[in-house]
C-alpha cells in the first residue's frame, strides 16, 4: 500500500491501522551512484563504536554490521544489492529479540 492510497483512509479505521502496522519502523535509504548501490538499513550510528564486516571486502563489495550490546542494529551495504532482503530479515530477528 503506497502512501497516497492511504491518504484516503480516515486515520482511525481499522484500514489504515493495518496498512501502518506493516510498514517496517526502522530507517532504510538506498542511493544510486554510477555503478555503485548503497543502502542502509536500520540504525548504523548506534552501533558505530562495533562494527563488523559482515560480508564481501573493503576494497569492493560489503556488507558491514553495527552492533549495540553484541545486537545487530543497522547494516550498510556497499553493492551487494542481492542481499538486501537477506540483512533486513537479520535486523528484523535481531528486533523481535530486543
């Protein structure tokens, strides 16, 4: 549901509480630069004293995690856009544990 459908919806209906309830709460952007995708999801900046590489290299492609109390809290990716369901899935879990 995009937001001008729900634009239409009274703000207190059942419909538009549903439509809120599954939008996902936590940060994300992407932003496209030549041949390089980035995208971010969660909250990087709680986690900038731990962070790790996740996946791929520094010099290329890669995944880096930020941690908060060894919990998982926000990923950016540098390329690796096949993998961006995989890291919003491990935030979601990381979520529901919190």
């Amino acid at each position: 549901m995009s937001l001008e459908d729900t634009a239409e919806i009274p703000m207190g209906s059942d419909a538009n509480r549903k439509s809120r309830e599954s939008e996902d709460p936590r940060p994300t952007f992407w932003s496209d630069h030549y041949d390089l995708r980035l995208q971010s999801f969660g909250a990087p900046i709680l986690g900038e004293d731990d962070m790790r590489v996740l996946e791929g290299d520094l010099d290329g492609e890669v995944a880096v995690g930020y941690h908060r109390g060894g919990e998982l809290v926000g990923v950016v990716l540098v390329g690796m856009a096949s993998a961006a369901a995989r890291y919003r899935a491990a935030l979601t879990r990381a979520a529901a544990t919190v």
